[in-house]
C-alpha cells in the first residue's frame, strides 16, 4: 500500500511538530481564511468543521486539533481544479483550539478557533 | 456486500459539489471496551476521487476524523453524465472503491 506524505506527521504529539514533519515550515495567521466551527461541541466525537478561503492557487488545507492525543485530524490534497474548500468531522478530547492551515502558493495562512467540548470524544 | 461508500455529485454551474458519507468505525486506538481494554486503532488513511483518470481530492486521515466520516468538496471540470471514482484504504490494508454518476 502507500504510505500517505503525512504519515509520520499523524503520530507527532504535538500541534508545532506535526505541522513542521507536514510542510516543514510554519503559518502566518490570515484572515483571508475562513473557519467555520461551532463554539460549543456538546460531543467531542462528531465536531463539524468546514474552511474556505479566497487565497489563490491552493494546494492543500490540513486541520490540526492541539489538545487531541494525536493533533494532526486531517490532511487534503487539492489538485489545480479543486475548489480550496473543505467539510469534515472531526474528535476532539476536549475543549480545545482548532487550527486551520491552508498552503496556497507555497506559502501557509492559518486560522484558529476555540471550540469547547461537554463530552470529550476520544475516551480515557 | 453493500458498498461502505455513499456518495452524491451534483454538477452545479462550473463546479461539481461532492458529498460523501462512509461507513466505517474510525476507532482511535485509545478507547478502551467494557473489559477496560484498549480496541486497537482502526481508521482510514488514505481517500482517493478521481475523475477522467485524475485525481481531483485526496484525503490523508489520521484517527480524529470522526466515525462514519463524511466529507464534502467541490471540483472544476466534471460534466453531467462524468463517472467519479472514489476508493479508501485503511491501516489494517482493507479497501472499498465506489463510482458514481455525476447528476
């Protein structure tokens, strides 16, 4: 099978690794990109979060949970074609920020927000 | 057996929408059962659609995507009529492809 780029960036521990093994650099905050979360996740084990950007020329949007074990959730790859725009749901273990990163033109924009979690979904 | 994929691609002006919806347990790895022990991780890795032979989104997963993940996109270039493939593989090697119509 193959083994997605990602790979070792799932098992990083923390939010800062995970996102150095994925792209090797770090986000600038941007505004220009839109994260859509709810601000409060009743349960943490089916968290909608949606993002979508203006930037051009974007190849890839991950999302990146900070408090979860693991804080790397979710990875996209978006071929020339591909609107930069992407829903998913994700765990969360508790209340946690969200960070959002898009790669548009080589370059990594950010956006972050708070959701707190009542029932935490990852167990233990 | 049924297909763990459900997925719906509606050509909507320039852009194809695609939602899609799969069965599958997403187990993290760090829940324990009833008997306190832990059920090892379980979880997709990789989702793959392709359209005309290119691959127009590919989701790398790790476990925090949710159980029964659902994920929705959009593409430029897909025609009514156009087949969408969509294929995953999980960590323990199983797959399951489906192909869809675009309506």
């Amino acid at each position: 099978m193959t083994t997605p780029r990602s790979g070792s960036a799932f098992k990083q521990k923390d939010d800062k690794e995970a996102i150095k093994w994925l792209y090797g650099k770090t986000a600038e905050p941007s505004d220009k990109v839109k994260l859509d979360a709810p601000e409060i996740a009743e349960n943490g084990a089916v968290v909608p979060i949606s993002v979508t950007t203006t930037l051009a020329d974007v190849t890839s949007i991950s999302f990146v949970v900070p408090e979860n074990p693991n804080p790397l959730a979710a990875y996209y790859k978006l071929p020339p074609g591909t609107m930069p725009s992407v829903a998913n749901r994700l765990k969360m273990a508790k209340t946690s920020n969200v960070i959002v990163i898009v790669e548009a033109g080589g370059k990594l924009y950010s956006a972050t927000k708070e959701v707190k979690v009542t029932v935490g979904g990852c167990g233990g | 057996m049924a297909s763990s994929i459900r997925v719906r691609a509606i050509a909507n002006g320039e852009t194809t929408d695609v939602q899609t919806l799969i069965q599958h347990p997403m187990d993290s790895g760090f829940v324990s059962d009833d008997k306190g022990e832990f059920i090892p991780a379980h979880f997709i890795q990789e989702l793959i659609f392709e359209y005309d032979g290119r691959k127009v989104f590919v989701a790398d997963w790790g476990t925090a995507v949710a159980k029964d993940p659902y994920v929705k996109f959009s593409f430029k270039g897909g025609n009514k009529g156009g087949e969408l493939k969509v294929s995953w593989i999980d960590n323990k090697g199983a797959t399951d492809t489906a192909t869809v119509k675009i309506q």
